[in-house]
C-alpha cells in the first residue's frame, strides 16, 4: 500500500463527470426505472431493504452466473458487489446448486438437526480454531446472538464496539457507525451516538465506542468504565474493518486488544461477518493469527442462501450448553442452508480458491496502484484476500476519524458510476469494497482497472 503523490483535482471537473456519467446511467437503466415505478407502490422505496436504495431509482438485477450479472434492461456486468460479499463463490455455482436440489428433494425443512449442521461446524471449528458452534439465519442474528452470550457469561451490560464498524441492524450495534465529522466527540471518548430513529436511548447509553488501531484509547476507557462500574462485557470488532472501504489491523494491535479482553475478563468477539470465509479459508482469525473468544460468521458462508454462524469457546459457550442463554430460531440450521454451506465449504472454497483469490486481488490491487501513480491521484489501493477497493484519500485512513476527515466522498460517488456504466456491477455506498468470487478472472479484473484508468484520464486531461 503506498499513498501517493497526490495532485489537486479539478471540483469542476469532478462534478461535470458526474452529471455526464448520471445521465448516461439513467438513460441505460430505463426499464430498472419503469420497475420502480411499480414497485414504489408495494416496497416502501421500492426496495427490499434500505441498502438497496438509490436515487433516482434502483437498479434491478434479473440473474446472475459465475463472475456475471445482468440487470433488467438487459446491461450484463461482472459483479465486484457480489451480494455484499456473500458470493465469494460466484454465482449459481453448480457444486452449491446441486447440493441444494438434492436437499429440495429430500424435504427442506424440520426444524430438527441434520448431518450437514454437524459437518458445517466440524469445518467451523479446524477452520477457525474454536470449538462450539450454533447457527443463525443472518450476520444481525449473529452478533445479537453473540452480545447475548457474553453478557450472560460475564454478568456485564455494557458493549464495547469499534466506532464506525457496522454489526447489523439490531439495537446494540445501531450506534456509533456513520455520523458527520464533528459529533464524533473526542478520540479518548467517543460519543454515543443512534444510527437512525427507533433505537432506545437506554440502549445507545449502554453502547461504547472506541477508535480502531489505537489499543491504548481502548485500554484506558475500558479503565475508565470499569471506574464508572461499567466494564464492558464484550469487544466487538472486525479485525481488519470492510466498511470504510478497507482498513487493516496496523502490526500489534489486534494482539494489544487481545491482551487487554483477556487481562480484564471481557469476551472478545470478532465479527467475520464479511472477513470470515472471504479472506483466509479460517478468516480474519487465520489471517491475522489471533483467536477471539467468539466469531460470528454470515454472508458467505450459505453460498447465497441466509445462513449465519457463532463459535466459541467452551467456556463462553458453556452459558448455551447449560441453558441459562436461550440460542434459539425457527430456521437455525436450516437443511437447505445446510446442505448449501457443507458444498460451499467444502467443494467451492479450497485451499486453491483461496491461492486463486489472493492471485486475483493481487493483480486488481497493483493494477489500481500502477493507475494511481502514472495519473498522481490523490489515493491508494488497499485490500486483502478478495477484499479490496481504492480509498480516495491524501493520506491513509487508519479510523473512522481520518476516514471522515480524508475520504473524497465525491470522488467514491464518481468511480462509481463509472464503474455501473462501464460493465462493473460495483457495491453502491462510499464506505464499500470490491469482493472477487473464485469465478472471477484476469479479464475480469483487468477490465475494473481498465474502467478506474478511463476515470483517471478523464478526470487529469
Ligand atoms: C461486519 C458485519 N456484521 C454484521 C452484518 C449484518 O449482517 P446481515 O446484513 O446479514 O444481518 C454485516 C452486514 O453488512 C456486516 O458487514
């Protein structure tokens, strides 16, 4: 990652691409407008979840086959969204595929365990070095899940988080993700802050937040809190963060934070939501080396159907095992996801697919590098595993706070639709990375460079 020699861009120009690259967009999405349309009447926004949004309409997808999309006026594009990051494995992968009609034709649904359940937490378990395992049906249930068990099993209400990083959608982690600059609060004691309307002040209050790659600033509120006589019950944190774009662990620090959770009794829970499955076969925990008490896991893991997961410890799971915490749902475990998850494990995402990702994002990134510095853009590439994405940024972005301060929102929103209209089905939202499947190739890639390049010219000529 090298930051380069930024030049001062042109905000004309900037805007001007933007209005040309909007018009293009909207004259090519017509039939993706006339759906929204009729779905406004029936979908509040005329989207399934507010993620989907977007002005002046969204665009909607028709189907998807390995690296490929094509969205209803027919535009077929490579997929860099990749469902969020849950298709690492392409779509319509036929190993996933035909373990899912195999399950269809045996019934779908028990609510009663499965072989697959115990094969899909044995591969959990050597993948990512902990023993107990319990399902979920998404990346919120997990972590709600997950809060819950180490409040029980250390008797504590208070939830620290990394200020910026997004958990889900229940009302512990709605706090303290995207707010402007200056309600931040100060580095040594981040504000609390409600991330939309709905969310209990009891609970916002019980929500602390700390910055990422500063282990001291943890170290000492949590000192700070234990003082109060509200010393948190948990950690939790992705260990390299995947919604500011990307931001890796600087060297030490998830080993400082796990010192810290162990010296003070506080579960650490490391969120591989995105990370788990897409960076490393054992996650953000096999490639960084340091073990949590607990991992929740989501996305990827059901190759595109909604399938989550939490593991731990024996000890912070005894608090299941023992009843006192009810880790329960109606679709926990599904057959179907089951079967999903056991093919995508085991058959799709190999050692090889993992050697063929990091290939991949290794080119992407140098290709994005290699663009940035022949047109001296203000930025860098940054990425690991299939993760990956250009930061707009004169200097690098380490925490919420410089990521606030420093990212070139304009620009984020120009790449783009640059991107929408140059065949590179890209994750809308500034704070989003790229996710490579394993049925990406060097054409796909060279081809997000080539558009980035078409940017960086226009942009400089
Ligand atoms: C790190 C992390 N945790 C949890 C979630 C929530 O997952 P889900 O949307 O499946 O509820 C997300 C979703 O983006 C996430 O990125």
């Amino acid at each position: 990652m090298a930051v380069s020699t930024p030049r001062q861009l042109d905000r004309q120009r900037i805007r001007e691409l933007t209005q040309r690259e909007e018009e293009r967009l909207n004259g090519r999405t017509q039939k993706s407008r006339a759906m929204y349309e009729r779905a406004d009447r029936v979908l509040s926004g005329g989207v399934a979840s507010s993620y989907q949004l977007r002005d002046p309409w969204p665009i909607y997808l028709e189907h998807g086959e390995g690296p490929l999309v094509w969205d209803v006026d027919g535009n077929q594009m490579y997929d860099f969204h990749n469902g969020f990051g849950s298709m690492v494995q392409g779509h319509a992968h036929p190993a996933i595929g035909r373990a899912v009609q195999a399950r269809y034709d045996r019934g779908t649904h028990f609510a009663a365990p499965t072989e697959d359940a115990v094969v899909v937490a044995e591969e959990l378990s050597r993948r990512f070095r902990l023993p107990k395992w319990r399902y979920t049906n998404s990346g919120s249930e997990s972590t709600m899940d997950a809060i819950r068990i180490a409040r029980a099993y250390t008797g504590r209400d208070t939830v620290m988080k990394i200020f910026g990083s997004y958990h889900g959608h229940h009302d512990t982690v709605m706090v303290s993700i995207g707010v402007e600059y200056d309600k931040i609060g100060d580095h040594e004691n981040l504000a609390s802050l409600p991330y939309g309307a709905g969310i209990p002040q009891a609970t916002v209050d019980m929500t602390v937040a700390v910055p990422f790659n500063d282990a001291g600033a943890m170290k000492r509120r949590i000192e700070r809190l234990e003082a109060e006589g509200r010393k948190p019950a948990c950690v939790i944190m992705e260990a390299a963060m995947m919604n500011l774009g990307v931001v890796l662990p600087e060297p030490g620090y998830l080993e400082a934070v796990r010192e810290i959770t162990r010296r003070h009794g506080i579960v650490l829970i490391f969120d591989e939501v995105k990370t788990g499955l897409c960076i490393a076969a054992g996650g953000a925990t096999e490639r960084f080396g340091v073990v949590a008490d607990v991992v929740t896991l989501a996305k990827a893991l059901g190759g595109g159907l909604p399938t989550g997961a939490i593991g731990g410890s024996e000890e912070v799971m005894s608090v299941v095992e023992d009843g006192s915490v009810y880790q329960v749902g109606t679709y926990n475990g599904n057959p179907l996801g089951m079967a999903a998850a056991r093919a995508n494990l085991l058959e799709v995402m190999t050692p090889d697919a993992y050697t063929k990702l990091d290939a991949l994002n290794e080119r992407i990134l140098k290709g994005c590098s290699d663009v940035i510095e022949k047109y001296g853009l203000p930025g860098y590439s940054v990425g690991v595993g299939s993760k990956g994405c250009v930061t707009f940024s004169p200097s690098k972005i380490v925490d919420y706070e410089t990521f606030k301060a420093n990212q070139d929102a304009e620009l984020a929103d120009l790449a783009w639709l640059f991107n929408m209209n140059r065949g590179i089905f890209m994750t809308p939202g500034r704070e989003e990375e790229w996710t490579l499947s394993v049925t990406h190739t060097e054409e796909a890639v060279d081809a997000y460079v080539a558009c980035f390049e078409e940017m960086a010219h226009d942009l400089t000529a």
